[in-house]
C-alpha cells in the first residue's frame, strides 16, 4: 500500500481522475497526482510525458492514465522503453493486461466506461500478479526493434 501510484488525465478524463483518487485514497493507496485537474482544454501528451518519464525511470512502479477514448494516453506513454501501458475497457482484459503483459499503465476511455466500472479496473490492475514465465520472454522482446 506505500507504493506510490501515478494519476493522470486529460480534461476529457479530469472527472474520472477525481473521482478515482478519492476512491482510491479511501482505500489507502498512496497517489500521485500528474493533473490535470479541471475540465479545461489541455493537450494530453503534456500530462502523460512525466507520468510515463517517471514509470520509465523506476522512480514510480504503476500508473493509472485517461483521456477521452483511451488511445491518445496511451500512444504517449507507449514511447517510453520501459512503459507497457494497456488500453482496457473490461475486467477480462484488464486481468489479462498484468498476467500476460505485466503493464505497468492502465489506460482507461473514460468517455465509454462508468466510473464504478472503472474503479474496479483499476482495483484488478493493481492486484492481479504477472505470471511471467513464456510471458517473460514475450515482453522482454517488445523493444527490440528490426
Ligand atoms: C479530447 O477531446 C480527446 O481527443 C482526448 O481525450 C482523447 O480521447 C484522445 O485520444
């Protein structure tokens, strides 16, 4: 639970930042929070750049990202070796994102999700385990590039 978690989102996603950070303070998590934090115009890749900077650089271990679909977070932690961040909408998916993909960013399309659905998301992203193994070898090729 002292683990710090990095939060953040576009204005597309501001309200679902706020409501996931009080949920999740109450549960004793211990965030961080990237911004933004209003519903102002702000162009995503100026929140995500340090969130995932900062996931990259092992200075944090896990990261909770939005914008409206999902997509443009996501593309923008994706640029960062280290950063495997999963685009997920379901319980499913999002238990298969850590067991298989280890990810260390959930991206969540708040426009498409309920705010009860996705404070569940975020409660199996941050307990499920890595099963590693053939996986292992998987992610450890998704950098090397041809
Ligand atoms: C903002 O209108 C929207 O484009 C953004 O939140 C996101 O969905 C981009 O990928």
């Amino acid at each position: 639970m002292n683990t710090i978690i990095a939060i953040g989102s576009d204005h597309a996603g501001s309200q679902l930042k706020e409501y996931l950070l009080k949920e999740l303070k109450i549960k004793g998590y211990n965030l961080k929070n990237f911004g933004t934090d209003s519903e102002e115009s702000v162009d995503y890749p100026d929140i995500i750049h340090p969130l995932a900077s900062a996931v990259d650089k092992g200075e944090i271990s896990r990261g909770i990202i939005m914008c409206g679909t999902g997509n443009g977070v996501s593309m923008v932690a994706n640029k960062y070796p280290n950063v495997r961040a999963a685009l997920c909408w379901n319980e499913d998916i999002t238990r298969l994102a850590r067991q298989h993909n280890d990810a260390n960013i959930l991206a969540l399309p708040a426009r498409f999700i309920s705010k009860e659905l996705a404070l569940s998301l975020v409660e199996i992203f941050l307990s499920t385990p890595f099963e590693g193994g053939r996986h292992e070898r998987r992610i450890q090729k998704i950098s090397k590039k041809l």
